[in-house]
C-alpha cells in the first residue's frame, strides 16, 4: 500500500513539472514568433565593381613542324655514303649524301675542254674579221667578205658563252653529287641506301628534316564562334586581346611554355567548318612533336564592365536562370536575376543584371526569402567574442549550486 502511494505521488510530481516547462517553452515561443520569424538573420556580403574579365576558350589542335624539308637528289646516280646518323640534328648545308661523281666529274671536264676550243676559234676568227676590214676599204675584197668575217667572229663569240654556260651546268651538277641539308632540324631516318640508285625524277625523298624548335600548333575554331566573337567585339566594353595560348598535353598535364597566336585563316573548311588558327610556342626540349593532338587554351577578347561574383552567391530558378540575392533599401533582402555565362576560378562573370555598388549576399542564405528583414554585415567579417560580466559568472555559479 505505501509503495503505491510513493508510486502515485511521483507521477503526481512529474506531470506538474512538465506543466511547468511547458509554459516556459511557450513563453521564449511566443517571444521568438511562429518559426523563428522574430529574428532578423545575419548575412555576409560584397560589394560588387565592374572589371576586365576575360573571355576564355579551350580548343582542339595538332601540332605541326615549324619547317619541313624533304632531302632530294638533283642529280642521277648511285648513292656511294650516308653522311649522317638517323634522327639526329643536322645543320643547313651540312653534306647529307654522296652521289657517284665520276660521270659529272667527266662532263666538267669535256666543258672545260670546249670553252677552250671556243675561245681559240673566238680569237682566229676575230683576227680575220680585223685583218679584213682594210681590205674591204682598199677593195682589195669584196664587201661581201669582210662582212662573213666579222659574222663568224661574232658567231665565236657567243659559242664562248654557250661553252661557258655548259662548263656552269657541269659544275653545278657535280656540286649537286654531294646532297646537303637543305634547313637545319632534325632528320628522319634514310628511304634509301648506299648502293641505292636514285635520279632527280623520283617521287620519293631521300630523307625528311624538321625544324621543331619553334613548333606550331593548329586549332580549329567553329566558323559560328568566330562569328559570336565579332558580334561580342561590336558591342560596348568587349575589346580584343592578344594573350598567351596554353596547353594541355594528351595525357591531362600542361605544358610548360606558353605561345601565341600567329594568324588566323581566311576561309572555312567545307568538311568541318571550321576556320584554322595558327599558334606559336618554343620547343627547346623537344616534347611536342608534329602531329600531337593538344588542348589550347587562351583568351580571345577581354570585357571590362563585368562583374566577378563568388559563386556560392548565385544559384539558379527552376527555368534555370542565375539568381544572386542583393541587400535591398531597408536592409531587405531582394532576388534579382542576372546573366552568368562562364566561371573564372572562385566567381561566376556576370555580365548583365548587376550595378556599381549592388551589394551581393554570399553568407547565410539557407533560409533566406525575398523581402525578409536581414542584418548585413560584410563577408567573412570576424565574430566579436565578449568575455562574461561578474554579474553573469555569478548567475551561472547559483545555477549549477542550485542543480547540485
């Protein structure tokens, strides 16, 4: 009987106890409002100024040699050395091959011969032309006669310099036996061997030398882009830009140099339609070879009146259009739509819907409405730490005595 009675007493003491916290959870209830709509959240923000943003694009290329060369032979004949090593750097003018010469050296030697000829009977008959023309005064001969004098010497004359062109071809043909490189650059390995018979006619080249050290990059850009671009340069604001090109290799890393952009095509590609930029970058270690396919990166224009908001601040509405929510006249937040194109490291550029001034909400937008009352402070402000009055240690010490 006296347990129940205890029994009944406690359950007595716990129902007035709740009754009590209840009134006191109601009371800091009423005094918060319906769902905390009493307090006035505080938010961080910046304040936004228009500055130069660039417009970026990242394009496809392959890479090409800054100069190519085949190595051909301008003369017939078997190949007797190879003067060179396979994949090496060669020199312009460096001695690459060597083609027989005895057959060149031969026909000098026979034009040597004949300008000599030529150059005697020049004499003779020049002479003949001089003795002839008192005669032909005193009409000891006939007119006749002196004037086929004179013809045959002028005849001899111009046999020399036929006989003098033909000891130059000669020349040049047996300077032609020893191939040299045409540009300086790095060779391939040799299409034909010693003992090889090759002539001037041929359609296949001895060898082939590039120079990859500066190397070029081709990228394609879309006819419509470049088009988009010219309509972006025409309006207030959007200047042009000639800024450095970087690269992202095939296997995702960037290279280290950077170029720049040379000259752009004057026509499109009717297959791809695409008009061909091409770039310029140093090679000195000889990592980007002709034909890698690269990622080029670079700026094409620059827009000074956009705006670089962080992008935490703008989201986007169900129709997908970019928002920011601004700090209003009366410290009330305002949503207002704005148009964000492209990302730039930690901000979105706004190019439209933004004013001098506008101050952007980055922080504490969880539960923020439109038009609710806000107290701004700016982003990243630090909190102020207050440590307790005597009276409050007091307070909290009676606390815990009383909770004892």
């Amino acid at each position: 009987m006296i347990r129940t009675c205890r029994i009944a007493l406690a359950t007595a003491l716990l129902a007035v106890s709740a009754c009590g916290g209840g009134s006191e959870a109601g009371s800091a209830a009423g005094k918060a409002g319906p769902n905390g709509a009493g307090r006035t959240p505080t938010v961080g923000f910046v304040t936004v100024q228009p500055t130069s943003a660039p417009i970026s694009t990242e394009l496809a290329g392959r890479t090409a040699a800054f100069e190519s060369s085949d190595v051909r032979p301008q003369v017939s004949g078997i190949i007797r050395r190879r003067l060179f090593t396979e994949g090496a750097l060669v020199r312009a003018g460096q001695p690459l091959y060597e083609i027989d010469p005895r057959l060149y050296r031969a026909a000098t030697a026979e034009a040597e011969a004949n300008l000599q000829s030529a150059r005697a009977n020049a004499e003779a008959t020049q002479i003949l032309a001089q003795r002839y023309k008192p005669l032909a005064q005193a009409e000891a001969i006939s007119q006749q006669e002196y004037t086929n004098a004179v013809a045959s010497a002028r005849q001899a004359q111009a046999s020399v310099a036929q006989n003098r062109a033909a000891l130059d071809t000669a020349r040049i043909n047996l300077q032609f036996t020893t191939v040299p490189a045409p540009i300086t650059g790095r060779i391939g390995r040799s299409l034909f061997t010693v003992g090889a018979l090759v002539s001037a006619t041929q359609a296949d080249p001895l060898a082939q030398i590039q120079r990859l050290d500066p190397i070029f990059v081709d990228i394609q850009q879309s006819s419509a882009d470049i088009l988009a671009l010219r309509r972006l340069l025409a309006r207030d604001g959007i200047v042009a830009t000639r800024a450095a090109v970087r690269l992202k290799l095939e296997d995702g890393g960037d290279y280290g140099q950077s170029g720049t952009v040379e000259f752009s095509e004057a026509l499109v590609n009717t297959e791809t339609g695409t008009v061909t930029l091409r770039a310029r970058f140093p090679n000195p270690q000889g990592v980007l070879l002709p034909g890698m396919f690269v990622r080029a990166r670079f700026d094409q224009a620059v827009n000074t009146r956009a705006f670089l908001v962080p992008q935490p601040a703008v989201s986007r509405d169900p129709k997908g259009n970019a928002t920011v929510m601004l700090v209003g006249p009366g410290d009330k937040a305002v949503q207002r739509t704005v148009r964000a194109d492209r990302v730039q490291g930690q901000f979105w550029v706004v190019i439209d819907g933004l004013n001098a001034g506008d101050r952007v909400i980055t922080q504490g937008l969880g539960q923020l409405r439109p038009g609710q009352q806000v107290k701004p402070v700016p982003a990243n402000a630090p909190q102020r730490v207050v440590p307790p009055t005597p009276e409050q240690l007091e307070s909290q010490a009676r606390a815990k005595g009383g909770g004892r």
